[in-house]
C-alpha cells in the first residue's frame, strides 16, 4: 500500500499513455516528465479509458506498479495536455478511490517553532 502522507510528491501524466510495463512507465518518467523513476516519488498514469489507472514508485528495494480499474465509473483526470502535473497526497488519495480529488483543498500546516 502507498502510504500517502504529507511529504510524498505525487506526478501525474496529463496526457493518456499506452499501458506499458514498470520498465516502460519509468523510461516514460525520465523521458516525458523529466524526473527521476527512483527517487521515491509516486508517478500516475492513466489509459484513453477513464477506468484504468497506473502508479509506479520506487519503494527503496524495488520498483512498484499498481494497475487498478474502475468498476462501473471512471476517474476524474486533469484535461488532457502535455506535461506533468503535482498533486498533494490527499488528492491522489481521492483519486485512487475513484473520487473527485478536485474537490480535495488540503490544508497547508505550519510547522512548530518550538516543541511543548
């Protein structure tokens, strides 16, 4: 499971790519978005189907890909354009579970000066 916490950098595909393998998804990430397929980060991609959903991250040990369809529904998905889009943690949660993550306005925290 990806732990979808606060620190976590989530980039999205805006544009549909071909269902490739994990090998396939981390050649698109350096070559289409520019970014390192190893550095932790989470990596959403989506089919011409709404239905279909991609993920790739680098866990540490190894290379992770989760595919997920939609059953009876789709995903909400950014419009279609080149380029990469960042997404805050709980937006990629909503969209994982087939919510609208626009609707999803996380609040920024302010770190603490002082403990106690």
């Amino acid at each position: 499971m990806i732990a979808a916490h606060g620190q976590l950098r989530v980039y999205v595909a805006t544009r549909p790519v071909d269902f490739k393998g994990m090998d396939g998804l981390a050649l698109a990430v350096q070559e289409m978005m520019g970014l390192d397929p190893f550095c932790g980060s989470v990596f959403v991609f989506r089919a011409k189907r709404a239905d279909r959903i991609k993920v790739l991250i680098w866990d540490g040990t190894g290379m992770v890909l989760v595919h997920k369809r939609l059953e009876g529904g789709g995903f909400v998905w950014p419009q279609v354009q080149d380029g990469v889009m960042r997404m805050s943690p709980a937006q990629f949660s909503a969209l994982f579970e087939g919510i609208d993550w626009r609707l999803v306005r996380p609040e920024a925290t302010r770190r603490p000066e002082l403990a106690g």
